[in-house]
C-alpha cells in the first residue's frame, strides 16, 4: 500500500511538472534586459481564463522590497507596496504565444502592449513589452523558479 502511495504521488508530481513546463504559471526571476542582473521574482497566474503576474520578492531590496513603493505609477497603483502589485494583466493563449495583455514598468509607471513565449522546455519566458507592434519594443528573458 505504501508503495503504492509513492508510486501515485511520483506520477501525480510529474503530470504537474509536465503541465507547468508547458504554462507560463508558476514562479519567475526576472533578468534585467540592459543589466543582465536579478530583480525580482514574480508570480503569473491564471484568472478569468486570462494570465496575469504579480510582483512577490524584490531580490536587490534587503528586505525583499516589503517596504518599496511605486511612486512613479500612475492611477490606483500609485504609491502603492510592490509586493503583490498585479504588473502583467490580460494575456490569453495566441497559438503557441499569449498576447493581447499589458506589463506596467513600475521603474517608470508606463503601461506597454505584452507578449510572452515559453522557450527552453518551459524553462525560460520571453517576455516582450511594446509600443504599437512588437517590432517596437524590447524583450527580458525570464527563468522559472521551481
């Protein structure tokens, strides 16, 4: 019966592991695209049948940026704590991309177009923001947190 158990549990792990390579879901470090240093890590998930991300942990903040605000947002999020700011809206599944959401710069408080592609067996994500269309904009490599 233990045995069992193990085995069950091993398949269920994974069915999971399997299913996250293939979904943007789950947990990124975010690389500075000019810097090539950590910042952060974020959380995409799904709600509504639509992707979206929130900021968990800012790794250059001692304390993980509990306290940073984000002064140069505008609207509803100005001023207000990083951690669990939702930055990533919208994005629904577009063939092998998703698309059609918006990625806020909380360095700048602008607003741009987004796409993201999973690369490197669901490992990576390429996450471009834009202006107008993609050729407009500029791409961060993301790797997946396990």
């Amino acid at each position: 019966m233990k045995r069992m158990f193990i085995l069950l549990s091993v398949l269920a792990w994974s069915v999971g592991t399997a299913w996250a390579a293939d979904s943007p879901v789950g947990k990124w470090k975010t690389i500075d695209d000019e810097t090539n240093k950590e910042k952060s890590i974020v959380e995409v998930y799904e709600s509504g049948g639509k992707l979206h991300g929130k900021i968990v942990q800012l790794l250059q903040e001692k304390d993980g940026g509990a306290g940073k605000l984000c002064e140069k947002c505008t609207g509803s999020d100005q001023n207000k704590p990083l951690i669990g700011m939702v930055f990533l809206k919208d994005l629904k599944k577009e063939g092998d991309e998703y698309g059609g959401g918006t990625i806020m710069d909380p360095n700048n408080g602008k607003t741009y177009k987004c796409k993201l592609e999973l690369d490197a067996g669901g490992q990576k994500l390429k996450v471009r923001g834009f202006i107008g269309f993609s050729l407009l904009g500029r791409t961060q490599v993301w790797q997946r947190v396990n």
